[in-house]
C-alpha cells in the first residue's frame, strides 16, 4: 500500500473560516475528506495531520522517513523562514510536494518566497484544494513508476 502524509502548518486548522476570498469555504475536514476518497480510488492511503507547532512538524517529518512514500506538505507562513523545517524535509529525503491554497505568487512579496520550494520535487499553488488532489495523484503515479509500492 502506498502512503503519503499529508502535512498542514500553523492556522491551516482554520481553513474554511479565516480570509475565505483567498484560502476558499472547504474545510480542513473536507480537504481531509476528498484525500480519502481519491486516495482509496488510486490504491493509496493518506496519513493526513496539521499543527500549528514547528516542532511537531519536524518530528512528522522525521517520522515520513519510514513506512511512507511521499509527503504532501503545506507549511503556512513557516513557508516562508523555518529552515528548520526545510533541514527536516532534506533529511527525510522522501518525495516532497509543497502545496498553498492561495496563490503565494500574487500576494505580498514575502509570501513569494519558499525556503522549503528549492527542496521539493515540485510546487502547486493558486489551486485551491485542488492542489492537494494534484499532488496526491502525481505522487502515486511516481511511486508506482519506481516500484515504490
Ligand atoms: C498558505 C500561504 C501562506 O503564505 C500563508 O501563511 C498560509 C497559507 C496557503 O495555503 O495559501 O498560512 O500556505
């Protein structure tokens, strides 16, 4: 069985009710939801986790190092400064797919910068839920291309 965790930082627990212009109505729960559900359709199983600790992160980091195949990850504004987090993520060294609800590109300048991108095999934004969806499928595709199964 394929496994993905699916990580969410800091705030991300209020998806759904905070700056719904920019992060959308789904809910977490609901974002969790439509993992599931196409995650069993492709064979997969997703470990889906949020906190608003940067240390917490950290130790789920570490512990995709083993029994997992693939990380999808949404750092919140950790995103933008936890080297720490980016550390983590290098020495997990399992695929990684940073996702953002909102597009980082087109909103204030800081926010379109990623300390965590460069060490990603690749990045989706702007894509709201979608995203996740994305990266889920992609990341499946990719451990059954390598016999990762
Ligand atoms: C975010 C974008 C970050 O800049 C922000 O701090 C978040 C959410 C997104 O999903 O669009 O908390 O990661």
């Amino acid at each position: 069985m394929i496994m993905i965790m699916v990580i969410n930082g800091p705030n991300l627990n209020l998806t759904g009710e905070r700056e719904t212009h920019l992060y959308g109505n789904a809910t977490l729960n609901e974002i969790k939801e439509m993992l599931e559900e196409r995650a069993e359709k492709l064979g997969a199983k997703v470990d889906f986790r949020q906190s608003n600790h940067e240390g917490v992160l950290i130790d789920w980091v570490q512990e995709s190092r083993e029994g997992f195949q693939g990380v999808i990850i949404n750092p919140g504004a950790l995103t933008h400064y936890s080297y720490a987090l980016r550390d983590a993520l290098v020495a997990a060294s399992t695929p990684v797919i940073e996702v953002h609800l909102s597009n980082i590109h087109a909103r204030e300048e800081w926010r379109s910068r990623s300390v965590i991108s460069p060490v990603c095999l690749g990045v989706i934004c702007g894509l709201g839920p979608q995203g996740y969806l994305l990266a889920l499928e992609a990341l499946v595709k990719m451990s059954v291309v390598e016999g990762g199964a």
